[in-house]
C-alpha cells in the first residue's frame, strides 16, 4: 500500500487548496433533522401531506397523526403542500422542530366543477354552470335542500308552494319550459337522477300524498328530496343551458342540479355533531271582523235581504271580540334537529358517516313532518389502479297533512267564519254554528284535529362504483345505482256533529305503494395533455334504466266506531284500485373536450335516448351541444394590461327533449266494464302513434371578468330558449270523446306549439383580502327572462283551472303572443254610483238595470269593461288581467368574519310579478249571510253612501264577485331571508376538553318582507308545480318566521 507523505503535502503549493476543499466539503454536507406536525386552522392533524426540499427531489409525507420527520440541509427551505390548502413555505434556519398551520384555500376548491359525468375546471368551462357556494351555507341550517338554494343562483327562480312542513316548491331554470309537463329540474345525487316532480308525471301520474285529500282540491305536493338533509351535502352545481345539460338528454330540458354528498378526507377521524331548537311563528295575520263588526254587517244584511234579525247581534256595541279563528289555527310550534358525522381517511381508504333526526311541527294546527336519515360514503383504492366505492343513503320521513291553498282548507275556513261561534263547547267537544244556514262554516280546528291524513315514506337510494385505469391516460369507470321507495298512506274521516254541522258516514282510505328505480353506466374517459399546449378529453358512455311502480287505494268507511277504523269492518261498500307500470330508457353518450394552451376551449357532446314512451319509428331522441370559450386574459397582448382580470369569454348551443307523459300514451289503452256477459273492454283513449319528443333548444354567450386585483368577479350571461312540439292532450269537443257519459274516450296526446324564453343572468361576488381579524364576502345574483307562446295548434287557446267556492274557474289563460298562464277575466271601470252611471252602459250578462236584489245590475254593482265593444257585457269580454312573471328576481349574500364571530345576512326577492289574491275575492264578496269578511265590506255602497270603496250588499250569484283585476295585486317583494350571529370559542379554551371547534349561534329566517300585497305572504309559487297555475293564492299555507339557536362541536 502506497503512503502518503503528509509533510510532502503541508509544505507543497497545494497545501491551501486542499484545506479550502476539506472546509467546503464539510459545510456541504452539513445537515438537520427537522421534526413537526402539520395541522389545518382548527388543530386537526393533515395526513398525507408533501413536505418538499425546495430545489430537490427530497421529500416526505405527514403520518396519520400529521407528523413528519425529515432531513434536509442547515439552510434549506420547506414547501408544505396539500390538496385544498395554501401552499406554504418556512425557512429551516437551524431549526429542529418546525410545527406549521395550512390555511384552507377556497379559490382551489372552486377551481374544479362537476358537470355531466365528468368535472371540469372552472376557468375552462364554456357551458352556463352556476355553483352554490355551500360553504357559506354549512352555518346556515335548512330542512329541505331545494329551500337552501333560493336566491343563490342567477337564472333559478325557487318559490315555496306552501309553507307546510315537508311540502314541495318549484324550481324554474331560466323560465318555464312546457305546458301541461313538469318543469322541475332534473337532480343528480350521488350519480342517481331524482325527478323534482311532485305529481309524478312521468310515471305512476299520481302525488304520493293526494289520497282524496279534499277531494282532488287544494295543494297536494310533498317535497321529492326530503329524504336528503342538506348537511351532507359537499357541493351544489346547477346546468342551465343546453349546452351543458344536453348530456342528459331526454331528462335535461328543465335544466341539471348535480348534488354531491360529503366524502371523507385524507387526515384523522373528525367526529361532528350539529344541533339546533327552533320556534316557528305566523308573520301576521288578516285584519278580518271582531264580532261587533260582523253582528253589524248581519244586522244589516238582513234589513236588505228581508231577513229577521238575530236578537244576540241587535246591540253589537255590547259585544266582545269573539272568536279569533286565526288566533285559534295558527300557533307557535317547535322545530328539532340532531345531526352526528364522522369522517377521516388516508391515502387508501375514506369515509363520511352520518346520522340525523329533525322534527317540525307546523304552525298551522295539525300540521308536522319528521325525517330519520343515515348515510354511508366510502371510498377505497384496492390497488394503484383499481378505485372502489358507495354512496348510500336511508331515510324514513311522516308527513301530518293539512288541506291549504283551497277554499274548504284550513286557513280559509278560519278566515271566513263565524266569530259568534265558540272553539268548544262546555264540556269539552268540538262546537258548531247553531243556525241551519245554507253558508255555515265546519270548525277548523275540529276538521284539522279530527280528520287524520299521515304519510309515511321509507327511501333507499344511492350507488356502488369501481373504477379501473387501462392505463395511463385512459379509465373505465362502471356505476350501479338505485331510488328505492316504500309509501304508506292512512286517512281517515270520522264521523262528527259540530253544531248543525254533522257527518253520518266515516271513511277510511288506505295506500300502499311500492317505486323502484335502478340505473347501470358504464362510461370510458381517455385524458391526455400533449406538449403542455394540448389537452383532450374524451368520454364514451353507455346508460339503462328502468322505473317500475306498483300500489293499492282501498277505502271502507260507516263503521262501527271511530276508535278502530280497519278495512273490512265497516258497513260501506268496499272499493279496490290497483295500478301498476314501468318505464326504461337505453342511452349512448359521447363527449369530447379540447383546450388549447389555457386559452381556448371547445366542447361537444351527443347524447341517443331510447324510450319506452314512443312508438317504433320515434322512440330515439337526439341531443347534441356544442360549446366553446376563450380566456382572453392569457393572450401575450394582455399581458401589460392588468385593469381587468380573469376575462373569459364563451357560449354555447344545444338540444334537450322532455318524455314527461303517462305510458303507452301513443297507443289505445283498454277499461274493463261490466256486462251482462261478464268483464268486457272499452276503448280508453284515442292512439296517436306519431306522437315524438318533445325538444329545447338554447343559445347561451356568457363573459366572465374580474377587477380590483380579483376581488370582485362577475358573470353576465344572455341566452334565448326554444321549446316545440310540447307533449299535450288535445282538449277536442264533447261530440269526439263522449264527454263525461258511459263509455267516453279520453282525448289523444299530440304535439303541439313553440314557446320562447329569452334573458339575462348576472352574478356578482366580492371578497375582501381579508386579514387575519376580518373578512367580508358578498354574492349579488340577478335573473331575469321574458316568456311568449309563439305557436299553438291553430286558433288553441289554453286555459289554467281552479276549484273556488266549489266550481271550477278559468283563472289562466295561454294564447299565441303572450306568456304562458297570464291571469284571465274581466276589466273593472268602476262602480254604478248614479243613474248616469247606468244610462247607456252597457248590458252586464243579460241582467236587466233594476233595483232588486236576485238577477238584475243595480246601484252599487260592480260595472265591468265592454271589452269587445258589442254594447254588452259577457264571457267574451274576458281578457288579461295580470301577469305572474315577475320583471326579475334577485339574491343578495353578504358573509362577514371578525375573530371569532361570523354574521350572515342574505336577502332575496322578486319585482314585477302579479298575484290573484282568491282570499280577498271571499272576504270582500258582501254576498253570504253568516260569512266573515273584511272590515272594509261595511263602506258598501247605499243610498246614503254612494262614495263607498266596495260594491252593495247582493246576494248569492252576483256578478260582483267574477274573476277580474278587482282581485290582481302587486306580488313583489323584498325578504330578509335570513340573519345569522355565530361564535366560536378560542381553540385553547376548548382543546382541553378534547374538541377541536365548538360554534354557538343565533338565526332568524324569514326576519321581514317589504311588500304591498295584502295576503300572508307574496311568495305564492305555483300551485301544485302546475305551469299554467301560477301566483295564485287560494288560501295559500303562509311560510313562518323562523327563530334558532344552535351548537356546532368537533372532536
């Protein structure tokens, strides 16, 4: 072995060299150990996450418990990193023990967007897609997910139908689309479609929750999305133009709502649990008589009918207030909810787990709705290329149902009658009137505690999936899902004397009714970025489905006892109806996306739809869209320009359809009739084998932009919509069906008609850049669009029917050159106040000028316009009267954050839209003995008062109470929707106690409305999700004010 000659080297020229490379050498390899945890903002551990030695391959990832240990250099800089996180950056400086908090990072959470199968980001979408911003909403608790997203997006008009707990609204993407269909949006949950329609059109045809309820009178819809509580919900993203819903096809015309639940993430097991007590309260209530002035308008009905007085009412002065029907229907009522969830995973395995409990009575007596629910997400990777996973929910709801929205429903019934008459008798029973009076009114209280309606509904949906990757740009991807529904229905009437108000008979009527719906996809997606300039994807699917519905009604009644109502034991003849059917639908789907350098983007899609619906020759339906955009910021020449930022501009076109028609409408179906040959069959209806989808087209152009260094952003879209060939059952003459006589044939599906919805979209977010201490964002959403029927079948005009006062009424007319369902009858000039007023007027519905009080126009009646100008007065002089549409509809969130207080305030409301108030045409109407009115009826017009506000007192069938622009009112309004003050404790101070987050909160929903209608409330909606019946109010259920207090914990 060679020695080296160390004295050779200290005494050489290299003898320096040789030090200064030894000294650089042991500098370079200097290095530290560094130890830390990493958490989120409230102390909860983050495993999986990237610590990365800047400028190296060097790197670690945080254990389960968000621990880490790494070895770097003296001098090296950490990059912390983790999906939905700030990336952050910490010098090591010598340090060993660096502990490090990641800040959540909202601009990357909403950097990508589920569309149709698929997601996309945002920047690079070029369809219309509104997203909810739920994470403003997870402090905001609500019952049902189609109430929470009111207001909060531009294009979506939400208006509750009623405020019965558990009830239905409608939702209307950018217009109404159809005539006689539903025009509810179609809801994606976890992958499985869910139809918005309440009445259940397309399949069985029959609310779940009608059951006779008044006798096919007043609202009957239940909410379809009851079964789901809002606070599972991770993300809310709503299709509104073709172009993005045309991969839905045949289900896409009303527009998408893509709901996906809470999955868990990758960090330690977190364990939540959510509760809150509420107390519901009437907002107001009708100014209607007390009893002194009810007993004066009797005494003085009876001087002009001829009547004999009643002595009790002969000194009203002596009198009291009476019964407050009002006071004695509405009450306060309390609302409960206990939610508990648990959620965590790794980088194999995730899960969410809940549970819930709510229940709420109504503020209308007799009223309330119940929902246990649990939900199960899990998710897995088996290996690095096969991912498997569920999604599964289980709920059970009851619905106590009241009759409302009709003239024998509660709330009318308690308007209209008869404060003289007491709530109880002495001894405890039910009262009644004591007057055999062809217009006495039943006990309200005792119809609503009396008369049992229940719903119960049990519901399993969700979906199974695993997803496999072929390879590195291409997955498969195989979904099993399903909405599995059991309905349990019991109403029973008993019998009942209340005063001179009795019911001889019980009946009991009973359904059962069982809906299964299963779905398989299978879908294909190659995805691949060329040269960092291109990106493709590329979608192919395959979709089956297939909805089967079965039930039972039987009814029995005059038994023995009220005590025990069972099918079988009572003395009435036993009624049996049973039905059943299925529906499928076999769909092809394609899709293709290219992006050009992160400047230009186009989409297309196809979709083929195979319906049962049809007869052969129109059972495929197709659907094709075409998008595109370009982010005009990312062009060189915009680089020195900075005043706007984030400009994207893009649009859109497309074609979805509509099936939304009962079975084998194209064909002729058969009835069983009774011969005395036996069981014969009958025609039921006319066949129409031509009869084809029913299609939407729409053009979108959309701009996005941002100022103010991003702070303010905003979206203006304009879009016009044509919908055709509407599936409709043509109303033909008696003379071709039969009419209502044996052995009449229904009238034939067709296609008919076009109708045009045009408008503008705009939304509006600001955030501040916020400092440690406060926050403030703010989210601005205005919507408005005009509608107009262009085309219908020849001169066809259609008509929106209502039942008041116990006959049907055109309320609504649709006609060639106007929006659908405007409001029809008779223009108001005036009132006969002189004789002059009736010289040369013309002939009011054949009733001769004399002064009497049955069949004749007098001083004091209502004198109606000749519209026409053929010198009289009659059914051909009906004409517009208001318009339900509103001008626009608006939305306004605003979200502040200081320390450790959070205030929410969020306003929403509509301008421009009419209301045809019926409750005001039976409280004004002057014509019924022992009927409440309002107190401005007594300024009546007579001899003495002929400058009064309100027609004479005329009995019975005056035309003074016809349908007419006496009764259209101003339906705009302005609502503080909600209000909401929440606290969470220091960390430190709860950590102790082994929880994470502890928030305490206080809300008030529904604080106050600014409007001029004089009913309950102006928010009417559409009456039974009817397109042709909306804002009317027939004794609408009136939507309460809301008062909570409520705990959030996180262990």
């Amino acid at each position: 072995m060679q020695k080296i000659n160390l004295k050779n080297i200290y005494g050489s020229r290299y003898y320096y060299t040789f030090l200064l490379f030894c000294l650089v050498g042991q500098l370079a390899f200097a290095q530290t150990q560094v130890k830390g945890v990493v958490t989120d903002e409230n102390g909860m551990a983050l495993p999986g996450v990237n610590i990365l030695e800047k400028g190296t391959s060097n790197g670690v990832y945080t254990d389960f418990d968000g621990n880490y240990v790494i070895t770097v250099k003296d001098n090296a800089t950490l990059v912390f990193s983790y999906l939905g996180f700030v990336t952050q950056e910490t010098a090591v400086s010598g340090r060993v023990s660096i502990n490090v908090t990641l800040v959540e990072s909202l601009e990357s959470l909403d950097e990508v967007v589920v569309i149709g199968y698929g997601s996309q980001l945002k920047e690079d979408l070029s369809g219309s897609v509104s997203t909810i911003d739920t994470e403003a909403l997870n402090n905001l608790p609500q019952v049902s997910v189609d109430q929470l997203m009111q207001g909060r997006a531009s294009g979506v008009s939400i208006t509750q139908n009623s405020g019965q707990p558990g009830s239905a609204v409608s939702v209307r993407i950018r217009g109404v689309n159809t005539i006689s269909g539903s025009a509810e949006p179609l809801y994606i949950i976890d992958g499985v479609p869910i139809s918005g329609d309440s009445n259940n059109i397309s399949t069985s045809g029959r609310s779940i929750a009608d059951n006779d309820l008044g006798q096919g009178d007043g609202a009957t819809g239940v909410s379809p999305l009851a079964a789901l509580n809002p606070s599972d919900i991770e993300s809310i993203n709503i299709l509104k133009d073709a172009s993005a819903t045309a991969i839905y096809g045949s289900r896409g015309a009303n527009g998408v709502v893509i709901i996906t639940t809470k999955s868990g993430k990758n960090k330690k097991g977190t364990l939540r649990y959510n509760t809150y007590l509420a107390i519901q309260r009437p907002t107001n209530f009708y100014e209607v008589m007390d009893l002194s002035q009810y007993a004066r308008l009797q005494n003085e009905m009876a001087e002009i009918y001829g009547l004999n007085p009643q002595i009790e009412f002969l000194n009203p002065s002596l009198l009291g207030p009476g019964t407050n029907w009002q006071q004695e229907i509405f009450d306060d009522a309390v609302m409960q909810s206990h939610e508990v969830s648990f959620s965590g995973g790794n980088e194999d395995v995730n899960y969410f787990l809940s549970a819930g409990y709510l229940d709420q009575d109504g503020t209308v007596i007799g009223s309330g709705f119940d929902r246990i629910n649990v939900r199960a997400n899990v998710g897995a990777n088996i290996t690095d290329k096969i991912k498997v996973g569920a999604n599964l929910t289980a709920s059970r709801t009851n619905d106590k149902l009241t009759l409302n929205n009709a003239t024998n429903g509660i709330i009318y019934l308690s308007l209209l009658n008869n404060p003289a008459t007491a709530v109880y008798n002495p001894d405890g029973s039910f009262a009644g009137p004591d007057l055999d009076d062809d217009f006495k009114f039943e006990n309200p209280i005792a119809r609503a505690l009396s008369l049992s309606n229940r719903l119960e509904r049990n519901r399993f949906f969700g979906n199974i999936f695993a997803e496999l990757k072929l390879g590195k740009n291409l997955t498969y991807r195989t979904e099993f899902g399903g909405d599995f529904g059991n309905n349990v229905s019991d109403r029973f009437q008993p019998t009942f004397s209340y005063g001179e108000i009795t019911g001889g008979e019980s009946a009991l009527s009973v359904r059962r009714e069982n809906n299964d719906f299963w779905i398989l996809k299978n879908i294909l997606t190659f995805q691949k970025k060329f040269n960092n300039k291109h990106d493709v994807t590329v979608m192919l699917g395959q979709e089956a489905q297939e909805s089967k519905w079965q039930g039972v009604i039987a009814s029995d009644g005059e038994f023995v006892s009220n005590d025990v109502p069972i099918l079988g034991t009572g003395n009435a003849i036993d009624n049996t109806d049973q039905y059943k059917g299925s529906t499928a639908l076999s769909s092809y789907f394609g899709r293709a996306i290219y992006s050009f350098d992160n400047k230009y983007n186009i989409t297309a899609s196809i979709r083929a739809d195979g319906s049962s619906k049809f007869a052969e020759g129109n059972k495929w339906g197709y659907f094709p869209s075409v998008s595109a955009s370009w982010r005009l910021s990312n062009e060189n020449f915009m680089d020195d320009f900075d005043a706007i930022q984030n400009i994207k501009i893009y649009g859109g076109y497309g074609e979805v359809g509509n099936q939304a028609i009962p079975n084998f409408a194209y064909g002729a179906r058969l009835n069983t009739v009774s011969t005395g040959l036996g069981t014969g069959f009958e025609f039921a209806n006319f066949a129409n084998e031509d009869l084809k989808w029913e299609s939407s087209t729409q053009t979108n152009l959309g701009l996005d932009f941002s100022v103010f260094d991003s702070r303010l952003s905003a979206t203006v879209e304009v879009y016009n919509k044509v919908s055709k060939d509407f599936l409709y059952q043509l109303a033909v003459t008696d003379f071709i069906t039969g009419g209502n006589s044996p052995g009449a044939i229904a009238a034939p599906w067709v296609n008919l008609g076009e109708m045009v919805n045009k408008g503008i979209d705009v939304t509006l977010n600001y955030k501040t850049k916020g400092s440690q201490d406060f926050s403030w964002n703010s989210s601005l959403t205005f919507s408005h669009y005009k509608n107009e029927v262009k085309e219908l079948l020849g001169d066809l005009t259609i008509f929106g029917e209502m039942t008041m006062n116990t006959s049907n009424q055109n309320v609504t007319i649709t006609q060639v050159g106007q929006p659908i369902g405007l409001f029809y009858g008779y223009k108001v000039e005036g009132i006969f106040r002189t004789l002059d007023d009736i010289n040369g007027a013309p002939v009011q519905f054949g009733r001769p000028f004399e002064d009497a009080l049955f069949s004749t126009t007098w001083l004091g009646d209502i004198k109606f316009k000749d519209i026409n100008g053929d010198g009289v007065v009659n059914t051909d002089d009906r004409t517009v009267i208001g318009n339900p549409h509103p001008d626009f509809t608006f939305g306004f969130q605003n979200s502040f954050n200081y320390k450790n207080f959070d205030l929410s305030i969020f306003m929403q409301g509509s301008y421009g839209n009419d209301v045809f108030n019926a409750v005001n045409r039976s409280l004004t109407a002057g014509n019924q003995t022992y009927t409440n009115q309002l107190p401005s009826v007594l300024d009546y017009w007579s001899v003495d008062n002929p400058n009064a506000s309100n027609p004479r007192l005329a009995r019975n069938d005056t035309p003074n109470i016809n349908i007419s622009d006496r009764y259209i009112e101003d339906g705009s309004y302005l609502r503080i929707q909600n209000v909401t003050l929440g606290y969470t404790l220091p960390s430190d101070a709860t950590s102790t106690f082994g929880i994470n987050r502890l928030r305490v909160y206080g809300m008030i929903q529904n604080l106050y409305t600014f409007t001029k209608y004089s009913g309950y409330d102006p928010e009417i909606g559409v009456y039974n999700q009817n397109a042709l019946l909306m804002g009317v109010d027939n004794g609408r259920y009136p939507t309460p004010r809301i008062f909570t207090l409520g705990l959030n914990v996180e262990f």
